[in-house]
C-alpha cells in the first residue's frame, strides 16, 4: 500500500533579540509590560524565550506558504510596534554584533531556571536565536524516513539562512557563530539515523526513563520529529533577517520533504549516508555560506554551491509548482545574488570602517541595518 500523503502544513518560529534603539546595545531587561503588549497584539503566538532580551513568535500551522508569509509578516510588525514605545528594536539575527556573554539573564520561569540549573556555563553563553520551521506530517513512519533523507539538505538550507558572523564584537570568520554555541548544548547536531518510528521512540525512552531528560523536547538535533506535533522541525537555520529570506527557506525545506516523499511513492529514495560526512557539508556551511562549496559525494568532490543550488531548484521545480510556492522558492537566487544577512553585516561593517569610523561605531551601524531590516516589508 502506499504511503498516504501528509499534508505538508507550514508552521514558522522565530525568535528575536531586542536591542535598545538609543544605545544599541542588547535589552538586557525587557522594559514592564513590554511583553503584556506583544500578547495583546498577537495573542498566543509570542513567548519569552530563554533570555530576558529575546521574544520568540510561531506562525499559525498554514496550509500554503502564502498564508505562512503573512502571518510571520503580521507577527514582525507586531513586535516591532510593540517595541518602539519602550525604546526597543527586534533585530532577526542569530547574534548581536557586540553582546557579551552573561550579559543577560534568563527569564524568571521554572522551565527556565531548570535549564539554567543543567546547563551551567554553557546556558550563560546562549545569546543565540534561531528559526524553525515545521511541516506536517502525520504519519510516523513517514516521519523518521524523511529525516533520514532531509539530513543530507540541511547544510544547503543553512547556507541561505546565515545571520551570527559577529560575537563580542569581533568578526569570527564564520559566517553562522551560532551553530557553533549551540553545538555546545548536548544532544544537538545532526540526528543519527533511525530504521523505525520505534527505534527513535525506544532510544528517546532510554534518556526519559533514566531522568536524563523529561522529554524529547529537550532534544534539539539539527531535524526532530517534534514532541508536540505531528510535524518534522527543521532547527538548523540561523534567523533570517530578511523577511522574504525565511520565507524562502521554509518554501525550499517543503519543497524538498514533498520531493522526498514522491520518490518513495515511486519505491524510490535518496542516499543516506554517515553522519561523519554530512557533517563535513555542515561545518562548511556554518563557515564559508554562499561563498564556499560543499562536498557531493555522488560526484566525490567539492561543488560550488550555486551549483549545487540550480540542481536543487531543477529537482523540486515539481514540488514548488504543486505547493504553489515556485516564487519563494525562486527567492533562493535572489538570496544568492545578494547575499545573506551575514554578508551583508559584514559589508556594513566594512563600509562603516573605511568612512572612517571607529570599531565600536561601525558595529552600532550593523544594529542600526539590522533593525531596519528585520523590519522591512512589515
């Protein structure tokens, strides 16, 4: 019997940080009743999140990524017009350009002062955000066979994604430092892969059992069957700073999950292969972005990844088509043509030192395109 088709729904979270307007500097203390008024313009779909100086909203589950564009278009201009009263901007990076780490405190829940227990040092170096997008698939099997094969894709994704070349201040190198802090949280990284819906069950039991870990929503791999949905959550992209460049992402991630299962309609698959090599493609995303190649194992060799990209958008042009979302998908050489918001912050950055401005100015002027545009399109 075939497999049934999932419904492919769309759900997408974001999470910002929060900087003073004046200062740029990180808001280490969400003003009082900041976050009374994010819930009054957009009810439950905005949280706190770990720290005090971040806010986290989820799109509603959508049916096609139209209706996921406008809702996080609407959630954005809510939070940034809840925040220029109190003297705030959400800027949608994966870091702030100059924040330290410590700097801000976590937020006065238990969950949180649970995590800030297990977590020690490594929880005080968190000045990380994130997107994550979740698709819908309802059946288990179906689930675990999609990570399996969607792992071999996370690197495209996080490439066009890149936010975080910044951190305390200094250019890294990478151009996603996030993935770097994250990586220091246990079970993180790129899942292993699992046969069976039970296997994954039974191994997640092993840890809840032994009072490691309360559920599998403290599992946060690159790729998760969610703990709470009948989804599969994408976690591995930095946030993108550009509305549009989210929106392409999650289009692209659905794109390929659709492509994944018609193959499997047709008793066919992509490779899987070892964990070892995929996260060889992953440690060249976090580093080089768009600029760099990274490793085909069909062909043994590296590939430019503009290449790689037009193979990609040729191989699920179906996909797009059938979800209606050709456009966003297409957004992909747009992204690739003028970058990601790391290679923008650094151009900035650039820009700003050789009119001559000092270090510390120049970063305040990467703030400055940050906040102007997380907030574009809104």
């Amino acid at each position: 019997m075939p497999p049934s088709e999932p419904s492919f729904t769309i759900g997408i979270e974001e999470e910002y940080h929060l900087v003073d307007v004046r200062t740029r500097a990180l808001a280490t203390e969400a003003p009082a009743g900041f976050l009374e008024d994010c819930e009054r313009a957009l009810g439950p779909q905005v949280s706190p999140e770990f720290l005090r100086s971040q806010i986290e909203v989820g799109t509603r589950p959508c049916r096609t990524l139209g209706e996921a564009s406008a809702d996080l278009k609407r959630l954005r201009a809510g939070i940034v017009a809840s925040a220029a009263p109190h003297g705030l901007a959400p800027i949608a990076a994966s870091t702030h350009p100059f924040a330290r780490t410590g700097q801000a405190p976590h937020t006065d829940r238990e969950r949180y002062h649970t995590l800030a227990r297990d977590l020690a040092g490594v929880g005080r170096r968190l000045l990380i955000s994130g997107m994550h997008v979740h698709i819908g698939i309802e059946d288990d099997e179906q689930r675990i066979d999609l990570m399996n094969q969607l792992r071999y894709f996370l690197p495209h994704l996080l490439i066009l994604s890149t936010s975080s070349p910044f951190w305390e201040g200094e250019d890294t190198g990478l151009k996603s430092w996030r993935l770097a802090i994250f990586r220091e949280l246990p079970r993180t990284g790129l899942p292993g892969r699992f046969n069976s819906w039970d296997e994954y069950r039974q191994t997640v039991e092993v840890l809840v059992r032994g009072k490691v870990m309360e559920d599998a929503s403290k599992i946060w791999w690159d790729l998760r069957p969610s703990a709470r949905f009948q989804t599969l959550e994408m976690r591995i992209t930095d946030v993108c700073t550009r509305l549009e460049d989210a929106v392409t992402v999650a289009a692209l991630f659905v794109c390929l999950a659709r492509m994944l299962h018609r193959l499997r309609r047709n008793n066919q698959s992509w490779r899987t292969y070892p964990v070892f090599l995929l996260e060889e493609n992953r440690w060249r995303a976090q580093r080089y972005g768009l600029q760099g190649s990274l490793f085909d194992f069909g062909r043994g060799e590296l590939v430019p990844y503009a290449d790689l990209l037009e193979e990609i958008l040729a191989i699920i042009h179906e996909d797009a088509v059938a979800l209606g979302c050709l456009e966003e998908v297409q957004g992909a050489r747009r992204i690739l043509a003028e970058g990601t918001s790391a290679d923008r912050q650094l151009a900035c950055f650039a820009r700003a030192i050789e009119s001559g401005a000092t270090h510390q100015e120049a970063l305040n002027a990467v703030v400055d395109h940050l906040a102007a545009e997380s907030c574009r399109g809104t």
